[in-house]
C-alpha cells in the first residue's frame, strides 16, 4: 500500500469514476486503474464492485475510505508544518468569519495581511457564531472570528478587537421620537432581530436578562438571517433592532436609520483555533496582525 495508491482510492471513490478521478489528479485512466488493482491485491480483498456500466464501493472500500481520508489530512497538515519552514513564502488559511466581522471588520484586516505576505493566500466563509466553531472544530477553518461567546475546551479564544452595539429603528417610526427608555420599553416594542446563533442576538439577550426581561416574551415581528436584511426592514419601518455600530454607521449619518437612547455593553471580537492542531506561522502572523491597531 502506497499514500499515491490511497490518494487514488479517495479520488475514485469520492466520484465513483475512475476518469473522472485520474483527470481530478492529472493522472492516465490506466495509471488510475492500475494503482486500484495494486492496493486490492496488496488488501488482498476487493475495494470497488461493477454495477451496471458504474462502479460501487464494497464492504472493504465503505470501511477503508473513512481511514484513507484521514491519511490524506495528515500529509496535508505536514505539509503545512513544512510550508512554515519557508518563510511564509507560500501557504494558505482558510478563514470562517460571523457576519458582521466578515463584511465589516476584517476584509481591511486581510487586505493588510496580503500587503505583507502576498504568497499567502486566504480563502473567508461566513456564518454566524455557532457555525464559525462547529468549522474550527471540525478543521475546516484554521481562524475563526465570531463576535459571541463559544465554551469548547477544544477552542482558544483570542481577544482581537471591540465594537459597540447600537439601539436603532427607522427615522419615520413612533420609537424614533423617544428621548428616554427603560426595561419596560424595550420588553414592550416590536423587534427585527438576527436569528438565534448569532453573536448580535446573543449579547442582546444577555443584556435583556441582565434588565430583568425574558427574550421569550418579546414582540418579534421578524427574524431575519443578515445584517443588511435586518437593517432594510427597520428602514422601512418594521420595529426597533440592536446591531453593530459598525453596520449602522452609514445610515445613522445620512438620517435613515435614528439610535434610540439605550446603552448595551461593548461586545468583543474573538478569533478562535483549534488548541489541539498545528497552529501554523501565517496563522499566528494574521493574530498577530489582527491584535495590532490599524494604520
């Protein structure tokens, strides 16, 4: 058994076509085949089974891709501890971010990053909190920034910036006229908030208890997956929401949006890794970068 022998295997077995998995690695179809035969006859037992014009993973081949694939994150992640060696002179991150960290706050953060080390390239996906660590967890992210709090023994959380949270509604709505709030306010407008997981609800909610107020009985007329669809319907009318001043700014300046006399407590942007991987040198290069005040 050979590590091209099982690279292969997992090309072929992800596809269930040997063409299709000789031309993903740039290899013949013939070379494809023949390192398939050569891993079961090394086995001694048979990985793939002929159905109709395709092909089938059998018993054998169910059971030893799970261990294949592992294999192949292993020289993946040698690999990157040798890029490391290099100087940062190539290499990649894959970057999870929660919404507002991802539209506001860190593309100028990777800007600056790519200005430093330009052969390193750095790929973002965005979801909120909870699916920024379910990534980290699972390796699909070396970095994750989420702007709420996670508790995994598994992750480190790294404190990165602060940002503030800010009481708006649109300008022609009943609230906009208000100079003063209390608990019994904010228990009785309607709301347009991010859906649960996200780090904007979830500091809103620790705030509301913190008054006394159950977030269960609030009046929430919409729950809305981003931040510029929760900002389009409070434009328009649709009740009062807490976001980031930083999503915010723009249409408090032009009048669009009115802030609502209410002080939330600063929340904090935290990058998080796994503390049980490799943490590589361009990963601690962006923390490090992402401490650092801008300009």
């Amino acid at each position: 058994m050979t590590l091209d022998q099982l690279r292969i295997f997992v090309a072929v077995a992800e596809r269930l076509h040997v063409t299709r998995a000789a031309a993903a690695l740039n290899v013949t179809q013939s070379a494809a085949s023949a390192a398939i035969a050569a891993l079961e006859a090394s086995l001694g037992t048979r990985l793939f089974d002929r159905v109709g014009r395709g092909i089938a993973l059998t018993e054998a081949g169910e059971a030893l891709l799970p261990e294949a694939r592992a294999v192949m994150a292993r020289l993946v992640q040698a690999a990157q501890v040798l890029d490391d060696l290099q100087g940062l002179r190539r290499g990649h991150l894959a970057l999870h971010a929660s919404q507002t960290i991802a539209g506001y706050w860190l593309p100028p953060l990777m800007h600056r990053f790519r200005e430093a080390w330009p052969l390193v390239t750095l790929s973002l996906v965005i979801g909120n909190t909870a699916q920024v660590a379910r990534a980290v967890l699972d390796g699909e992210a070396d970095i994750g920034f989420v702007e709420g709090d996670v508790s995994d023994l598994l992750l480190v959380p790294i404190p990165v910036a602060s940002d503030a949270l800010v009481l708006v509604t649109g300008r022609g709505h009943d609230l906009a006229r208000r100079t003063a709030l209390d608990a019994a306010d904010l228990a009785a407008m309607p709301w347009v908030l991010r859906e649960r997981g996200s780090g904007t609800r979830q500091v809103f909610e620790d705030t509301l208890r913190a008054q006394g107020i159950d977030p269960a009985a609030l009046d929430v007329r919409m729950e809305l997956p981003s931040n510029e669809a929760v900002r389009a319907a409070v434009e328009a009318g649709a009740g009062a929401t807490v976001i980031s001043a930083l999503v915010a700014r723009t249409n408090l300046e032009s009048g669009s949006l009115v802030q609502l006399p209410f002080t939330f407590p600063q929340r904090h942007f935290t990058a998080l890794r796994h503390g049980d991987r490799h943490r590589s040198r361009a990963a601690a290069a962006l923390l490090d970068l992402a401490r650092q005040p801008p300009g």
